[in-house]
C-alpha cells in the first residue's frame, strides 16, 4: 500500500512535470495584419445590428454607415503638399500641378496634379509634334489683385513671392463625398470643411481654356521652382458685373471656394 506521504511526493513529481512541459509550449503567433483588418472590419459591420438589440448609440470617428457602404472620394489639394488637418483624409500622394501650354489651343482642358515619381511604359524619348503636350504650371498674381495669404510663401509673410514659382498639389481620399463650393468661404450646416481658398483658371485671354479649381488660400511653392517659364498657369478668378447679380456681386472682386465633405 503507498503511504499517504508517496501519494503526495507523486503528485509533485507529476505537477513539476506538466509545468515543464507547457513551459516549453511556443507562445501562440500574432494575428497578421491582414488578420487584424478583416476583424475590424468585421467588428465594424457587426456595430448597426448591436445598437438596434442593445439599444445603444455608438460613436465613432467615422461614422459606420460610410464604412459600410464604402463610399471614399478623392480630390485635388491645390496649392499644399499635404491634405488637411483631418484625421479622416488620406495623402495618396504628393505632386506637382500641369496641365497645356497657356498658347495652345488642344491638348487637354484641364489641370492635373502629376505625381513626383511617375512610371513609365512603352515610350520614344523625343517630341515628334504628333500629341499632346503637358507642361508644369506657375502662379500668375497681379499685384494689385493678390487674394492670397503669405504664410507659406517662399518669403514668408510676403504673398507676392508666389509669382511665377511652381505649383505643388496634394491628392487627398476621405470616406465622404467631396464637394467644391464656388463664391463661398464655409460649408453648408453638417459639412466638413477640407479646404478653403480661392477660385482660380487659365487667363480669359488665353488660347487655352481650364477648368476653375480652387486654390489654398495659403499655397506653398516647389523649391527652385522660381522661373517664369509659362507652361500652364493659375490666375485668381474676378466677377464681372452684368450676368452676375450686382450686388450681391462685386465687379472685379476676387472669388472665394471651399472644397467640402458630407
């Protein structure tokens, strides 16, 4: 018969034993990223059915229905290097403003923002006069009609400096729908304000005819990029009074846009 002090001293012996071997065991692996974004996600989708049963609200950030039926926009920060303070804007990339010859009267009729590091396919290193042209664009300011402000001008403070310096763009995604207002400086009621600034084209006497943007009211320049070469250019937008309501419109007056979300 085993004592009683045998049965003790065996079930320590079998406890060490069993410590020894889960101590070995390899600690479990982290889910993959991937892993962790399709929980997410999942946890996200699952946030509609879990307030209609437990009768809760649930704020979030971004609000799940947007999540849910995907709906992302992007657009054109013109005149910055980075999209707005927003925590829901995504920088795609950062580029450099183009569009055709201010001369010309084809090519494309609008401005692009150009990627700082294209890619390149099947291509012939020369101008064969046989396409379209695209050039980089520059500021074209008058003196007496700068709208702009001067907080990050190539001399900061003096809005000026912005004259014939070369414009950078930000391509910014956000999971609203994006919207430019013309003439206004605030978003409507329940709008998210991404940008503001001023309503900007090609000049009304040039062969080439852009769309109007708007430009940050505070744009930056591309280092070194103070030449005044002319390829595609940016002058701020004026009212003229006739077909326009004077008031509420002032002829001449430079025009304001802001660039919203909902």
């Amino acid at each position: 018969m085993f004592s009683i002090r045998s049965c003790i001293f065996g079930v320590l012996i079998i406890g060490c034993l069993v410590t020894a071997v889960l101590g070995k065991r390899k600690k479990p692996k982290q889910p993959t990223c991937s892993q962790r974004v399709a929980k997410i996600k999942s946890t996200l989708k699952s946030i509609p059915t879990v307030e209609e049963e437990c009768n809760v609200d649930i704020k979030l950030p971004i609000e799940h229905e947007d999540i849910n039926s995907a709906v992302w926009s992007v657009y054109t920060r013109w005149g910055r290097t980075q999209c707005p303070l927003n925590a829901s804007a995504t920088l795609i990339y950062t580029g450099v403003a183009a569009g055709s010859h201010y001369t010309h009267s084809g090519s494309g009729g609008n401005y692009l923002c150009l990627p700082n590091e294209p890619e390149w396919g099947n291509f012939v290193d020369s101008t064969s006069g046989y396409g379209a042209y695209i050039y980089g664009a520059e500021y074209e300011i008058p003196s007496d009609g700068n709208p702009y402000l001067g907080t990050n001008a190539p001399k900061q403070g003096d809005k000026q400096s912005l004259h014939d310096n070369d414009v950078p763009c930000a391509l910014c995604q956000v999971p609203r729908n994006v919207v430019m207002f013309p003439a206004k400086h605030t978003c409507p009621n329940g709008w998210t304000m991404e940008y503001k600034g001023y309503l900007t084209a090609e000049h009304y006497g040039h062969a080439s005819s852009k769309d109007f943007e708007c430009m940050d009211e505070a744009p930056e320049t591309i280092p070194g990029g103070k030449e005044s070469i002319n390829g595609a250019l940016f002058y701020p937008t004026q009212a003229i009074c006739g077909v326009l309501p004077c008031p509420n419109y002032v002829g001449g007056r430079e025009l304001t846009c802001v660039v919203c979300s909902k």
